[in-house]
C-alpha cells in the first residue's frame, strides 16, 4: 500500500465514530430540508387561532426528511468504512458500494419496488463515484502555510 494512502487510512475517528457522525449530519441536514420543502407546499391554510394542523404536518415533514436523510448518511459512511476495512484501500469504489447500498436499501424500501431500489442505488453510487474520483476537495495543497496573523515583524519607526 501506498503510505499516502495510509496516512488517509490513519485517522482519528473511528468507524463508529464516522458512521455516528454520518447520521447525525443526515438528520440536520434533512430536518432543514423538510422545514424548507413544508414551507414551499402541502401546509394547510392555517385558519384563525387554529395553528395546530399546520403545526403538526410541518414537523411531520420534517421528522420524515430528518430519519430519511440521516439514514442514507448513516448506512453510507458505515458501509463505506466497513469495505474500505476489508479492502484496506481509500479509492472511489469504497463510496461506490456505500452509495449503492445506501441508495437501493433507504430509498428503495421507501419505493417498494426493486426497480427503484436498483434506480436509487445506481444513481448514489454513480454520485459519490464521481465526487470521489474528482478529488474530494476543492482546494489543492501546495505546502504554504497561511496564518490568521501577520509573521513578519514591523519596523520600529512609524512612516
């Protein structure tokens, strides 16, 4: 194996941990979704001193996103620490299965059908296939250091 491939293999985050970390993102993200799309639509009119209904079906919505979303995150990040594990290697098939298997097991079940299981798993996969193999990042180290301050020293004789 590579040793930069091993440094990425070193972290400090369990898998565990990864995974715990995954749903939790998951369940932000999706509960802020859910708040976002209960207000575009399917909220009731909310009638005078009847807030209740409308109440009820936003947090609904929300709950629903939030537990769907945290569990893509959740069954992602597991299955993909669980194959880079077995595989002892860091590439884009890793996130390939985990996006696969995420895809086809949530949505799919939320389809219930194996076609859109098959639709699901195939398009999460081919997502993080090219998000992992484009790089994973958006910025490029060069080995220059940047600090919030300044390092060099200012003459004594203000000019």
């Amino acid at each position: 194996m590579d040793p930069a491939e091993l440094r990425y293999l070193e972290d400090d985050d369990s898998p565990t941990l990864k995974t715990i970390k995954g749903a939790t993102m998951g369940l932000v993200a999706g509960t802020i979704w859910g708040t976002v799309i209960a207000t575009w639509h399917d909220v009731p009119r909310v009638e005078k001193h009847v807030a209740l209904p409308g109440l009820i079906r936003t947090l609904k919505m929300m709950g629903n996103h939030g537990l769907t979303f945290a569990a893509i995150g959740g069954v992602y990040i597991g299955v993909e620490q669980l194959v880079q594990h077995y595989r002892a290697k860091r590439d884009f098939v890793n996130g390939a299965v985990g996006g696969f298997v995420a895809g086809a097991t949530v949505l799919g079940f939320k389809g219930r059908t194996i076609k859109s299981a098959i639709s699901a798993g195939a398009a999460l996969a081919v997502t993080s296939a090219a998000i992992d193999a484009g790089g994973q990042t958006t910025r490029v180290d060069v080995g220059k250091e940047y600090y919030p301050y300044t390092t060099k020293k200012r003459s004594t004789v203000e000019g």
